[in-house]
C-alpha cells in the first residue's frame, strides 16, 4: 500500500553501503547480489530519499528499476485522467444501483391480490427505483396494516436491493355472529321453499314459498306470551329451497378463424425508459398479422431494469370460414355449460334436476341449461 | 580483566537462568532447514555475495556459505538471509 521502489546499487563498497543503511535505519529488504560491482534491493520512498547522503559518503551510483505500489499508480492515474474518472464513476454506479429498490416482493397474501398491494405502494411512493435508504419501514407497516383491514401483520425487511413484505392474514371466518346477538335468518338467494328446520326462533315461511333475496325465513323476534311485547332471539336453523342456475352459451355455425401461417417478421427494440428506439429493417411484408411483444431478459435477472430489449413479432394469419356440425356444438355448448355451471354451485348442494335446451337459427346454435338444486340458502342476520 | 567480568556475567545468568545472549551480548543464529538464517545481535557485514555472506559479531565473524543467498533484510539488529545453506563457519 505504501509504495516502494526497486533500486540498482553500483560501487565497490557495497558492504559498507548496507553497514550505513542499516545503522542509519534505513530498511532494505530483499537484497540480491547481481554483480561484483552491483546490487538490487527494495527501499520504501522514505528510505530512498534517505540513502542520497549515504550514496554520497560511500561514492556509489543509484538506479531506480521499478515503482511499484499505490502512491506511484495514484500518480500516474494523474497523467491518465479518463482512467481515473473511470475508476470514481464505477464505485458511483455500484453504489448507486445497489442502494436503489429493484424488486418489491409481497410473501403469505391470499385473499389480497399482489398486484393490489404494489399497486397501493405505488400510489403511496413506494415503487421499485426508489432509494431503499429513503424508506421507512415503520411507516409502511402502518400503511399498509390500515389500509388492509384483513392484515394481522404485516414485516417490511430490505434483502440487498429486494423489499420483502411479509404478511399474515387473519382468518375470516364467514361473519360467524356470536350466538347471543338477536339475528334473523333471511334469504341468501331467490328460490322456492322446500324444508325450513328452526331450531331458534319462528319460521315465517312454509313449504312452496317463494322468497327473494333478503326476505326473513326465521324471524328473531318471538312475541311474549306473558306481555303484549316482544323478545329478540339469535336465530337458529336450516332452510332447504330449490333454486336455479342457468347459463346461456351461443356458437356461430359458419366461423372465421384467423390461422398462423407460420411466416414471421421479426423487429427489435431498444428501450430505455419511457423512450424506445426501434430497428426497422423493411415494412411488414403481410397484409393479416397478429403483432406479439415479447421482453429479451438481458441479464437473466427478475428485475425490473429500466433498459429493456423488446422482440416484436409479426405473425401472418389468414382467415378462414369453417363450417361446424350443430351436434358438435350442441354436444360442446352443453359440456360448457355444465362446468360453467358447476363453478357457481354452492358445495353443499343437491342437484334435483337438468334441462337443456338447443336453439338453432340461422347462424346460430344457442344453448340453454338450466339446473335446479336444493341448497341452504338460509344466512344469519344481526336485528338493527 | 575482560575474562573476569565474562566470567562474573556468565555464572549471573546461569544463577538467575537469564537468557544469555542478552546478558553476554553474544549474537544469536537461528537456521531454518537450510534455506533460511536469523543473525541477531550482529554487527555488520564484512562481504556478500551469492555464494558468500561474512557477518562480524563478538564472537568473531561469521561465514555463511551456500548457494543463491539474498539478504532479506537488514536492520541494526538483525540479518535474515535466504537461499541454500551448504556450511556456517565462526571465526574467531
């Protein structure tokens, strides 16, 4: 680190040279014997400067070899000033990209979308590109907890340039309603009263009723034998009602499909920033294309870096009429249909009955399905 | 009168077991194998070369020979030589 030269000595008294250094503290290392007249040795830069009183007493000619070490480097980055800006300008970026935020990583969110937490952060100033020393982690604690009421606890850590935010969620329990609050049983759905089980409370609707959605199936409100008044119970029971689901799905007979021919044109993107600079080599050679923008990942890194190379391809397509067989779209419209359906179905629910209807017109086929199920569709609520 | 206070200073030390290069100030030589030597206590070289280091010392002088030898350091107190040893002679 401190620098040191590597230093010929010539004369004929050269013992008495090293005698004089050494007595006069002048350190010399690594001494080797080149000659009868001459020596190679290292001297520290002080130590050099000392031995030209020496080299004058005992009559002797000195010969700098080499310079090595970093005062000398330092001096010549001097003489090389594009090198030295290189050098500063290198440790400036690396400490720059290291302190920014590239990534923001949302951990153990379920019922809360990511995109709606970053979306969220976004909005508040916390997006990736930010300086991650200028984050306070506390205070997105707190965002973030007041602003999702479903959070039980949110950890905010910075992991190099990645924000990880860790979060758990409390267990929503279905609005469980504590079993002393009055409540009703109304309606969930439309459907048609088949069984109605009250273990608390008094049924107000009967078999073949039909109720819409939020009509009181079990009444909290009991009147009082002993007085004209009337008492406030939690509402307890099942209702078992029929009710329908339907879907509708229509198919055109004659279809156009756009096909991929399998010719492709290709052009680059250069993307900095916001800006992007394109390479075009030529027009589109095809009247029908489907343009697809597909991100090259310099790096090999999940990080949004603010330099992007886009790959537009253009894809020829061509139209064609296809006609179909109304079986098969019979067949498949109620295939559809029933696993559009089967989504929407309650798990806890018997299915009665299916209908299924195909309507044909001129380009058309429309398909109707219909399903009946008996279900709960009883649902607790509190009496305001 | 010289061999008389050697003498005194040699049983001092063996009595109070003091390390006698320091209470005789005699040089003190350490080898390594055969490729490196610590002269302590010396006092100044008389010659070097590659095949020839002679060390004055008060108990005479001290000749190394060898092969490739090289003075790794040189201080007022102390010399460290590297290279192949073949022989270590005190004249006196």
């Amino acid at each position: 680190m401190k620098g040191y030269v590597i230093i010929k000595v010539k004369g004929l008294t050269l013992e008495r040279f090293l005698n004089l250094a050494a007595t006069n503290d002048i350190y010399l290392w690594d001494i080797k014997r080149v000659d009868y007249t001459e020596l190679e040795m290292k001297a520290t830069i002080e130590g050099f400067r000392a031995l030209k009183e020496i080299v004058n007493k005992v009559g002797c000619r000195v010969e700098v070899v080499e310079k090595r070490g970093l005062p000398f480097l330092l001096y010549k980055i001097k003489h090389r000033k594009a090198l030295g800006v290189g050098f500063i300008l290198f440790f400036v970026i690396i400490i720059t990209l290291s302190s920014i935020i590239w990534d923001i990583k949302v951990v153990g969110n379920e019922k809360v979308k990511t995109e709606d937490i970053i979306k969220f952060l976004e909005i508040e100033g916390i997006k990736s590109g930010i300086i991650k020393y200028k984050i306070d982690k506390d205070y997105i604690k707190h965002l973030l907890l007041n602003k999702f009421e479903t959070f039980s606890f949110v950890s905010v850590e910075i992991k190099g340039t990645r924000l990880i935010i860790d979060i758990k969620e409390i267990e929503l329990i279905n609005e469980e309603i504590d079993e002393n609050t009055p409540s009703h049983i109304v309606a969930s759905k439309k459907g048609v009263i088949e069984k109605v089980i009250a273990r608390n409370g008094k049924a107000v609707v009967r078999k073949g009723d039909i109720v819409e959605k939020n009509d009181i199936l079990i009444s909290g409100l009991i009147s009082d034998e002993d007085s004209d008044g009337f008492i406030l119970v939690h509402a307890d029971g099942e209702v078992w009602a029929k009710t329908l689901y339907s879907y509708k799905i229509e198919e055109p007979i004659v279809k156009t499909i756009r096909e991929e021919t399998g010719r492709v044109f290709e052009r680059k993107e250069l993307k900095i920033g916001e800006r992007g600079i394109q390479f075009i080599k030529g027009d589109i050679p095809f009247n029908d294309y489907v343009e697809s923008i597909e991100e090259v990942n310099i790096f090999n890194l999940n990080i949004d870096l603010p330099l992007k190379i886009l790959v537009h391809q253009y894809k020829e397509v061509e139209s064609k009429e296809i006609t179909q067989d109304i079986d098969l779209i019979k067949e498949k419209n109620h295939i559809r249909a029933v696993e559009e359906l089967n989504k929407q179905l309650p798990p806890k629910a018997d299915i009665i009955s299916k209908d299924v209807k195909h309507i044909v017109n001129d380009n058309f086929v429309t398909t109707y399905v219909v399903i009946e199920v008996l279900e709960d569709i009883g649902e607790k609520r509190p009496i305001n | 009168m010289d061999k008389k206070m050697e003498n005194i200073k040699y049983n001092i030390s063996e009595a109070l077991e003091l390390p006698k290069d320091i209470v005789l100030d005699l040089p003190k030589i350490t080898i390594i194998g055969n490729i490196q030597i610590n002269i302590l206590n010396h006092k100044g070289i008389i010659e070097y070369s590659q095949e020839v280091l002679r060390v004055n010392s008060n108990i005479g002088v001290i000749k190394i020979t060898g092969n490739d030898l090289k003075l790794k350091t040189i201080l007022s107190e102390e010399i460290i030589a590297n290279g192949i040893i073949d022989k270590i002679e005190i004249i006196s």
